[in-house]
C-alpha cells in the first residue's frame, strides 16, 4: 500500500494535527543524544556538573523537543516540502517529563500553481505546561491530479486560493481562547526570571538546497 500523502484540497484551517505523545525523557535518552548530536554540554549529561551551578539535576536540550515537534509535522505533511520551520524554547524540559507535541492549520493560500499551509506547532509536558512553541510552511500539490500532472511534465492545476487565515474561520468552532492562553502562557514563562534558568530561545531549522527548488 502506497504512503498516505496529503494534498492542499483537503486542508481547512483550523485543522488539529494528530497529537504525538513521547516516551518520558530519561538520562539514557539525554546521553545518546549527546552522542548523536555531538553535544556533550555536561549541563544536559552531568549530574554532579549541573548540580553545581545550580540545576536541580540534568535537563533535556531545546533542540531535542524541536525534533519531536519536527517529527509530528514529517509524520503529518507527507508527500509535502518543508519550505520553513521555527521554534521558541519557553520551559525547561527535565527527566520524567513526558512531552506531547500539537498542532493545527492557521493559514492556507495559493497562487501561480503552488500551494502552502501554516501549521502552528506547540508542545507541553504531563501538566499541560508549554515548552516549546513554533510554526512551520509546508508546500503541497494541490490534488492528486495536480501530483500526476507536474511529475508527467506537464503544467500545475491553478487555483487561485485568497490567503484564509484562522482568524477568518468563523465557521469552524473557536479556538482562539486556547491561542490566547498559550500566548498568556508563553509570555509569563519567557518573562519569568529564575536564578539559573537560561532565557527562552528561538531557533530556526536549515532546509537543504534540494528542498528549495519550487514545483514548476
């Protein structure tokens, strides 16, 4: 059975991506990413170390929850092209805590034969805290149609597609008390200022060379 592939025609904002729960993060996890990543920051791998400068124990670096919130957007826009993808560290993440990233579509627009979605992306610990949050631009085709069409060498479907954003999608139940709470949250996190507790950060992922050429 051929990979399920997603296509801009079925996409409406407002559209919640399946949550992605992960494991607890543990002391195993946090040294094979050390490994894997080549950061050997002891603050993230050294009890003893992190201890002295006044962490209660070792923490999870940002850029593992940035890869499990890439990995709900990979595992969603199948068939698609990550055009952009940031993040915003809000809360430290320790061992223990369980993280389950979220999602949904907040924008969708089309023009000359190439279609995008905006995806907001969030994620929170076991007690519902957030710790990361970003959005990303996914190109798609258009239909399947439209996928036959430009792999065959032909011309794209066009559909002209007036930016619609979530603040535009009054038919859809209303979500932006939780928008707002997580802006709330966010803020009052990022402001918060705790001895020994790095600011919050952003971060933006590389996209390669290959992944930047437009469908024509």
């Amino acid at each position: 059975m051929p990979a399920r592939k997603l296509y801009f025609e079925t996409i409406r904002v407002g559209d919640e991506l399946p949550a992605l729960a992960k494991a607890p993060i543990d002391r195993v996890q946090l040294s094979r990413y050390a490994g894997a990543s080549g950061d050997f920051n002891p603050v993230h791998v050294d009890e003893v170390y992190a201890k002295s400068v006044g962490m209660p124990s070792v923490y999870a670096p940002g850029m593992l929850v940035m890869g499990m919130l890439s990995q709900l957007i990979s595992d969603w826009a199948r068939g698609g092209q990550l055009r952009r993808y940031h993040v915003r560290f809000i809360k430290m993440v320790w061992p223990g805590d369980t993280i389950v990233c979220k999602g949904r579509v907040s924008d969708r627009h089309g023009e000359g034969g190439r279609y995008f979605v905006e995806v907001e992306l969030w994620a929170e610990n076991q007690r519902g805290e957030l710790v990361m949050k970003g959005n990303s631009t996914i190109q798609l085709f258009y239909s399947l149609e439209d996928e036959n069409r430009q792999r065959a060498g032909q011309a794209p479907i066009v559909v002209e597609v007036p930016r619609e954003s979530i603040l535009q999608a009054s038919a859809a139940p209303s979500t932006d008390g939780a928008e707002e709470d997580d802006e709330r949250k966010a803020t009052s996190m990022a402001g918060k200022k705790t001895a020994g507790k790095p600011a919050a950060k952003t971060a933006t992922a590389p996209v390669s060379a290959a992944s930047k050429k437009a469908k024509k």
